[in-house]
C-alpha cells in the first residue's frame, strides 16, 4: 500500500504542477494584448494547443488517481 500512496502523492505533485502551467498560460494570453496581432494571434495559438496538452494530462492524472483510489 505505501507504494500506492506514493504514486497518488506523485501524481497529485503532476497534476498541480500542470494546473500551474494552465494558469501561466491563461495570464500570458492575457497579457498579449500590445503585442503584433500577427505574432500575437500566432502565439496565442500555441498557447492554446498548450493548455489543451496540459488539461488533457491533468484528465489523465484524475483518472490514474481515480484508478488508484479503487484498488486500494
């Protein structure tokens, strides 16, 4: 069991790490405004795909920790 707990732990570490990124992501975009509207457009859209790389893994931790949850 400590062997799961520590995965859980790791997991939880991961995905608050990813929430941060989402965060960082959201007041970049935010702060883009007096930017080129070419460059800016253009990274907003890797910002984007980003945040959406990064929600897709935090899915993916909720889910291994839900896993987890019901084999303990």
């Amino acid at each position: 069991m400590p062997h799961y707990e520590q995965v859980r732990h790791a997991i939880s570490a991961r995905k608050h790490s990813l929430e941060s990124i989402v965060d960082g992501i959201r007041s970049r975009k935010n702060g883009m405004q007096d930017e080129n509207h070419e460059v800016e457009e253009k990274m907003i859209h890797r910002l984007n795909q980003i945040e959406a790389e990064a929600k897709d893994m935090i899915s993916y931790c909720e889910q291994t920790e839900n896993a987890l949850r019901r084999e303990i």
